[in-house]
C-alpha cells in the first residue's frame, strides 16, 4: 500500500526481499509493537505516547521520535482521520519522508575512475562492507579495484585481501604501517595505469570521531585523492553499525565535517538492531543511507530503498 | 552537542524560584528530564523507567523538598543512584586452580580481539603467565590479527587454523596450558548475534569443555537501546560472569553500561579507553556516572592535552614563559597545540560549568577568530615574530594586506599580545613556584582567552 503511495511497482525486487528478510526480526521485535500500537480502536492521547517511547526503543532519538509523533498527529487532525489503520500509513510516509534523499548517489555517473571512500568507527565493518561492495559492482559491469589504507589495525590488510579474492577483484596494499596517503596515491594510479579500473574502493582505518588527529588524516588521504582525479573522492561512505545508540549522530556529524561524508552503510542489520538513528542522521544532518549489510555473506548487500526498509520496518 | 542534566534542571527549578515551594507538578518536569537526559545516554527504556520511579522517590522526599537548591539536589540524588546501580568495580576471579579460563564473548565488532591482547598485556605485567587462544574461525584474519597481537606483547598465541571446530582449540589449548604452566587462558571466540542459534551452541560447548572462570561480554560503549537484548540472549546462554566496555575514549555516553549491568547483574570490571594494548583500565563507577548525566569530564580534557602535548614541550614552553622570552612564535605553537585538541566547543564542553557558557558564545567566530590570529601571525615574517617591537606602520600594513585583515586588526593583536606579555612576566615574579602544577597551567596562559576573541 505504501508501495503505491510512492509510485513504485507493486512487485518487491530481489533487493528488497533481502531488506525485508533481514528486517524481519527486527519486525518481530520493538518497532512490531508499531503495527500492535495502531490495532487500536481509537486514535487516543495514550496511542501517541506509546508511539513516541517505541521509537525511542528503536534508537531513533527522542527530539526526531517526538518531531514524527507530533507531524504525525498534526496531519492526522488536519486531514480529519478516523481509522487507526490511516494514521498508520500518515507515520510510515512520514518515516519515508525523512529517510529519502535529497540526491541521487554519484558512483554511477559516467566517470573514467569514481572514488569511492569508506571511514567509520572501529568495528563498524568497514572491512566486510568493502568486500560485500567489491561483489555487488563487479556484478554490475564495473572493473573493481580496493585500495588497503589500514594500515594500522593488526591483519587488516590480510582481511581486506581475502574479501578482494572472494570477490575476485584487484587490490592494492602496503606494509602496515604504512602512510594511508600513499596507498590511496598509489591505488589510484594502478587503478588508472595498469588496471584500467572505473570504481575504486578505499578501506581506512576506523578511527573514533574525538580523535582529531586521526580526523585529519582523512583530510589528508581525501587531498591525495582530490590531487589525481578530478573531484575525487566522489562518494565517501560512513559505516554506521545498526547497534548503535545516540552516539551515531555525533559520527555522523564528526565524520561529516572532517572527512565529508555523503552517505551511510548501515551494517549489521541481520539482528535485532534497528538502526533507528538513521532518522536522526538524515533528518538532522542531511547524510542519507545508501546501502545496507545484511549478513555475513557477501552477497548479503543491497541499496536501501526507504520504502522498503520502512516497510521491513514495520509490517504491511 | 549534549546539554548536561544540571542545565536541564536548573532551567526547570529557575522558574520556580521564586515560589518556593515544590509541587507535584514541579517534581514531574524535572523527573521528565531526567528520564530524557538518560534516553539521550543510550540507557534502555525500560531501565530509565525504574530508574527515574526509583529518583522520585527519593526526591520527593524532604531533601530536595527543603533543599536551597533543588537542581543539585536532583542531579545528586541521580549521580548517587548511578554509581549505586553501576555497582562496585570487581576484579578477574583468579581463584582456584591454574589455568584460569577468560572466555571472552560479544557482538561482531564489540573489541574482542583487541581486548583479548589488552588482558594478556595486564597480566602478563602483573606477573601471570597467559596464553591467547584464536578461536574465531570465521572472520577472515581474525587468527593474524591475534598472533599479531601476541607478538607485539610478546604473549604465546595458540591456533589450530580455520577447520578445527572452536571448541577443539579451546580445549587443546587448556591442555597445552596445563602442561607448560601458563596460568590463564584467554579465548578469543568470534563475534556473534545473540540470536544466531547455532553460533550460541558453539559458546555453550566451548564453556563446557573450558569450564572459564570468568565469561565476559564485551559491549561496546556506543551500543543503544539494543544493549539490553544483547546483554540477555548471552547471559542465558552462558551466564555471564563480567562486563567489560570497550571504546570509553569516544564520545559515546554509554549509558548501555547501566542496561547491561541491570540486566545481568554481573559486575563490569574493565573499560577499554584507547586503541593502544596499554589503553585498559579497571572500572570506576563515579566516573562513568558522570559521564552519562553528561556532566564535564575534566579527566578526558587531561587525558587529551597530554596525548597530544608532549612533556618536553611543555616543559620548554614553561621555561619560555618564565623568563618572559614568549614570542609570536610561540604564540603561533601554543594556538595550533590549542587546535590540536579538537574543536573549541568540544574543549569548553568538558570543563563542568562551562557548558553552559558555549552555549552562549558563537563557537564558530571563536574558532574563526583564532583562524584570523594565526593568519595574522603566518604573514610576518620569522624577524617580526621573535622581536615584534620592530612592527611599525608599514610592516603592519603589509601584514594586514597578507592575511587579508586590516591594520586595527593586527594592532590589536600586537597590544593584546604585549599585554600578555606583561601579565606573564608579573606572573613569573609573583609565582615563582616551581614544579609539576605550573606545568599543566602553562599549556594555556592566562590572557590567551583574550586572544579568542568572542569569548570575554
């Protein structure tokens, strides 16, 4: 039903199953008690307040929980709604709302090599989504090289080395320790030369938003990039574990300073994490989500689709 | 970013002042602040509901009924709360018979293997003789990421490859253990979702055939309302002996800590505050308390001074001051240290009280007014910074034109600047206390906050 609000085929594509399965028990758990909130008869005061503390369970924050409940409830009196089950569809299209960006995303404009950069904290899963990412534009047409600049985390390297193969692409690494400035420099110019890539992939080091030397240093491996490719780095993604609290907005507005993020990747969206910051991020910071993990196989990767995930989200 | 809980409530009790008196009414506006002030910490929902039942109480009491000053009241009586509910810092259970088995349990990318290394590193140094066990056979590297781990704290790493069941290595690896005497056995075992049934009977059969006398969950800081599963499916599982925090140096609040502590009962013994293996410390639970409510932490501003100001050039910086010999060069050293440290509003906001003060000052002409400082000082020339009594008129027009300023610009910092000048030198004669307390004041010389421009 949401589907035809949006204009978009009835019919779910094969990526939007995969959103909804991973989202499924994510249904059966906090923002389920959504579509339970709305069996009620009667569009009460208490209905609200549920509303408002079951967003909240889902991480999205209380000032975005308390914004939605109230334009919810705002246009449910404007446009005079009776049935609870209308209210419903007013608080999911509102959710869609705020989920949709403001543009679409830049990796797939005609370009001779797209840079695409990956930052987050430690453990986000920057590594996995890499390879998860590697896979998914191989798929489509792309000729993929990675680029290894973590140079710090013990065996990062051999991690992104072994999602390079599993995804059968190319990737180009130091020694650890090495300066991340000079494999992206590096990685850029075999992608140009000797590979004859169109998408490189950089995987950096995960570094906490406080740490502001470690912040520069993505200014800096951005500034190599910009150096050798016009505009480059096209995308820079921030991998946001769908665990997280409130805390994602500090990332996001951290990483979005610093290092100029355009997008999220939400991970880790098999359990029973709701990633409801995501409201607030997009919302508050304008960064809107791009691609979400599902799983721990590489093909368990897909575009997010706010219809969908809002959908996955709370029900038919 | 956050408005500490004090804040919050002085602006509920600020309207009533005058009154008084407090009413039922008044206790419901501020408890409703508490409950978002922890909300906002990642501190689940239901806990928060407990908690704030459990402040009410209390504060509807006498004490802050007949208290001068209700807002501190309330926060004390929260404060005294959390670090009640946070419960005492507990250490390993190394009681028993060698060896002692850690089982180290948790989420994907909570900071297992990391802290696998920061324990062994510890007790390595506090005299025990521990081995590490690779029992992720899953996440690709994780056994190099390990032994690499091992090698840098010179700790044995004991791995059998990614075919042999989990459980397997555990055990051979306590019987290796046995029999050249290591004394603790520290199990790296893979990240894993508290629903994934199957990879949970793993950790059940490591658990039986180890028998660990600690299991414990490592969550990371930044975790929300999610904690409290989390926290449950491992518990009943495994039941759970410890809870250890990783990633306290963010910002993250981690109000998760009073989710998972309430939900399991188990002490939280270790905070992981840093990406180096030294980075671990034991747990202080007036400390996270106040993290939490977001009041300032004085400790994180000190810790991230000395990070990123080495002794030596505070020391240098000190003698500099003393003998009044403090140049524009300087001055230029001191604003980048200054930069160094992170955003203004960030520094401020770690200073209790002073929270309440960036809200008011525009952090962001501030910042842009060090900017101009620096400029200022990039377009003399090195002659000019050592000795700025040779600035007259033209080179002061000449400056102006180079950092894009004006000459009532440059003026001004020159006289603030020798004013400063003047009020060191005083200082030097006055004070004239040696030793480690001048060093950390000396990092920010008093007058310099003139040089901010929007702050006075």
């Amino acid at each position: 039903m949401l589907r035809n609000l949006f204009g978009r085929p009835s019919k779910a594509t094969e990526d939007d199953v995969r959103l909804e399965n991973s989202l499924a028990k994510t249904r059966s758990g906090v923002f389920g008690r959504l579509g339970s909130i709305f069996q009620a008869n009667e569009i009460t005061d208490e209905l609200w307040e549920e509303l408002e503390e079951t967003l909240i369970l889902g991480d999205v924050g209380v000032p975005v929980a308390q914004e939605l409940v109230e334009r919810t409830q705002k246009r449910v009196e404007r446009e005079n709604i009776k049935a609870t089950r209308d209210a419903y569809l007013i608080l999911q299209q509102e959710m869609v709302r705020i989920l949709t960006p403001a543009e679409p995303m830049r990796i797939d404009d005609p370009r001779l090599l797209t840079i695409v950069l990956v930052v987050g904290v430690n453990g986000s899963g920057k590594t996995t989504t890499i390879g998860k990412m590697a896979h998914w534009y191989k798929n489509r047409g792309r000729k993929v090289v990675l680029g290894a600049a973590d140079t710090f985390r013990a065996a990062a390297i051999d991690q992104l080395k072994i999602w390079g193969e599993r995804a059968g692409v190319d990737i180009i690494a130091h020694e650890p320790g090495a300066d991340p400035g000079a494999v992206v420099f590096d990685a850029v110019r075999a992608s140009q030369e000797s590979r004859q890539a169109d998408l490189l992939i950089v995987d950096t080091a995960g570094r906490l938003q406080t740490k502001y030397n470690l912040m520069q240093e993505l200014e800096k491996i951005k500034r190599v990039a910009a150096k050798q490719v016009h505009r480059a780095p096209h995308e820079v993604f921030l991998v946001l574990d769908a665990s997280t609290g409130q805390n994602a907005i500090s990332q996001a507005k951290s990483f979005k300073d610093s290092a100029g993020v355009t997008g999220i990747i939400l991970t880790k969206l098999d359990g029973t994490s709701k990633g409801g910051a995501v409201l607030s991020i997009n919302h508050e910071l304008g960064v809107p989500v791009r691609f979400v993990g599902t799983g721990e196989q590489i093909a368990d990767f897909a575009e997010f689709d706010p219809v969908a995930f809002v959908e996955g989200l709370v029900g038919q | 970013m956050f408005e500490s809980l004090t804040d919050k409530l002085q602006g509920v009790f600020d309207k009533l002042a005058r009154q008084g008196k407090l009413t039922e009414a008044d206790v419901n506006a501020a408890m409703r602040e508490v409950r978002l002030a922890l909300l906002e910490a990642d501190v689940n929902y239901k806990v928060v509901k407990d908690f704030v039942a459990r402040v009410r109480e209390r504060a509807v009491g006498r004490e802050v009924m007949e208290s001068l000053t209700p807002a501190q009241q309330v926060v004390k009586i929260v404060n005294e709360e959390l670090i009640e509910l946070l419960g005492k810092p507990a250490p390993l259970n190394l009681s028993g018979q060698t060896p002692h088995v850690l089982m180290l349990v948790g989420l994907q990318g909570s900071g297992k293997t990391t802290m696998a290394a920061k324990l062994a590193l510890r007790l390595r140094k506090s005299g025990q003789r521990p081995i590490l066990v690779a029992a992720d056979i899953y996440r690709p590297a994780a056994i190099q990421q390990l032994e690499i781990l091992g090698k840098q704290i010179d700790v044995p790493v004991h791995s059998e490859g990614t075919s042999v069941p989990a459980a397997t290595i555990a055990k051979n690896a306590v019987r290796l253990a046995r029999e050249k005497a290591y004394t603790t056995v520290i199990l790296d075992t893979a990240g894993r979702l508290q629903i994934d049934d199957q990879m949970m009977q793993e950790l059940e059969q490591v658990r039986m055939v180890t028998r660990p006398s600690e299991i414990l969950l490592i969550v990371d800081a930044m975790t929300g309302q999610e904690a409290v599963h989390v926290a449950e499916g491992f518990n009943q599982r495994v039941a759970l002996t410890g809870l250890i925090m990783t990633k306290i140096d963010g910002d993250a609040r981690g109000g998760a800590a009073l989710s998972v502590r309430q939900v399991t009962g188990v002490p939280i013994k270790f905070l992981g505050t840093g990406e180096k293996l030294p980075d671990i410390e034991p747990f202080q639970p007036d400390r996270l308390a106040g993290r939490i409510l977001g009041m300032g932490d004085v400790l994180s501003l000190i810790e991230r001074a000395q990070e990123t100001i080495t002794e030596e050039d505070a020391a240098a910086m000190e003698r500099k001051l003393q003998d009044g010999n403090f140049d524009f060069e300087d001055f230029r050293d001191q604003l980048r240290q200054i930069k160094k440290l992170g955003p203004l509003t960030d520094i401020l906001g770690m200073i209790p009280g002073l929270n309440r003060m960036t809200k008011e000052i525009d952090m962001n002409e501030a910042e842009g007014s060090l900017k101009v400082t620096e400029a200022i000082i990039n377009s003399m020339t090195a002659q000019e910074r050592r000795n700025p009594s040779i600035l007259n008129a033209g080179r002061r027009r000449r400056i102006a034109a180079g950092s894009g300023t004006t000459v009532q610009d440059v003026n001004q910092l020159v006289k603030q600047f020798r004013d400063m000048q003047k009020l060191m030198k005083e200082m030097g004669i006055t004070g004239g206390r040696k030793g480690k307390q001048r060093r950390g004041r000396s990092m920010l010389p008093r007058g310099m906050s003139n040089m901010f421009g929007g702050m006075n």
